[in-house]
C-alpha cells in the first residue's frame, strides 16, 4: 500500500519577494513523497517583485489540507495581511498542517491569521518589531522553531530554513546531500548581511531607504491587528 503524498503548499500574494518562495522551493519539492502545491487567492498569474511572473497558481480555497503550509514575505506582505480571503485560507490550512512555516515577513501573515499566539517567530529585521501586534515573540534567530511553527528571518534565510525543514521531515542525510547537490555553500563577499556586522553608515543607509515604507507597513499591520482583536 503507497503511502498518501507528503502535501506542501506555498502560499503566494502579489509583491511577494520572489526568493523568499523559490529558494525554499528548490529544496522541499526534493521531500519524497511531495506533493507541492503553489497557490494563492484566486488563482492565477502572480506577480511578485521585481515583475516576475508566476503562472497558473492554483486556489487556496482548492486545496482540502496540507503537511506544511509555507507563506513568503515581501513588499506586500502587510497588505496581504488585509486580505480577509487569503487569511481565511492561510488559518485554514495552518489549523490542520504539520507545520506552519514561513519565509522573511511572512510570519506577520501567519501573525495575522492567528497562527503564532503566544509562538517565537522570526522575520526580516528590519519589521520584526511588528510580530508582538499579533501576540508573537520575536526571535533574531536565522531559523526559530517554536512547537511545529518553524519560521526563518529575511530572504535568503529561506534556504536554512529550507534545510531545517528537510532535516526535520527526511532526515539530517537527506537535507546534507541536497545541500551538496546544490552546492549551498555560502561564503559572501562582504560580512554586512546582518543590522550587528554592517558597517554603521550601512546600516543608517539602510534604515533611510526603507523609511518611507515604514508608516504605511506598521498601519497596515496594526490594522490587521485590530481585525485579530489583539489592537
């Protein structure tokens, strides 16, 4: 007797950061058993930063339950997160899944749907601060794992993140060899990948162009807050 599919869905928006789903995806569809479903709302064609293109998403309301649920961040994530409809399918699905997981500013979608109550949870560090809106601990972790929420911090995260969860589903063999098959070696150029190891005026730098997105990413969160109860 075969043994029912190992069910993975991603859950895309538009203006997601496209990395923060691929990158994770190129390793979990390597699950055996998996059966990987990308999704979203409606349906459809997806465009994520960037302009890239995802076509013929499935509908998350389609999807009767899921092993893992996995929800990247992006540019719009705090919009997503006002989404009632795509809340409704992520809290669906993250009720009944194994895992609940997400990439970057994702967790503020988990956030927002209920999901990460009383849970350590990463994110970006830069909108971390926004996770005690909807009663989540933030963790500076690069990978946290609170119970069977296991969550990683900005973008290229997704891919420890991704071999967290592959450890955890197939074993540590599994998640190594993968790891070589796709050479993830990381050795970067310049040691200026976290707020603590960036030169200051880096950092400053940093902070200074995303300040324009600051007041509108913290109302919407704090909106879809208020619609969790919790503002």
């Amino acid at each position: 007797m075969s043994r029912p599919p190992f069910r993975i869905v991603f859950a895309l928006f538009p203006g997601l950061t496209q990395l923060d789903f691929t990158g994770p995806h190129q390793f979990l569809t390597r699950i055996p058993g998996a059966e990987v479903h990308v999704a979203s709302r409606a349906g459809g064609e997806i465009e994520a930063e960037g302009g890239v293109v995802f076509a013929r998403t499935e509908r998350l309301a389609d999807i009767p339950a899921c092993d893992i649920i996995c929800v990247p961040g992006g540019a719009e994530a705090t919009a997503a997160a006002l989404d009632a409809e795509f809340l409704a399918q992520v809290r669906r699905l993250g009720l009944s899944a194994r895992y609940v997981t997400s990439v970057c500013t994702g967790s503020l979608i988990l956030g927002a749907a209920g999901l990460l109550d009383g849970k350590r949870a990463g994110c970006h560090w830069a909108w971390r601060h926004l996770l005690p809106l909807f009663g989540a601990i933030p963790d500076p972790g690069r990978v946290v794992r609170d119970g069977n929420v296991i969550t990683g911090g900005g973008v290229t995260a997704g891919i420890d993140f991704a071999l967290t969860v592959l450890a955890e589903v197939g074993g540590e063999n599994l998640a190594k060899t993968l790891q070589l098959g796709l050479e993830y070696a990381p050795a970067p150029p310049f040691d200026s990948g976290r707020p603590e190891t960036a030169p200051a005026a880096i950092l400053e730098a940093y902070k200074t162009r995303m300040a324009p997105m600051m007041p509108r990413r913290e109302a919407e969160a704090r909106e879809a807050a208020a619609r969790l109860g919790r503002g």
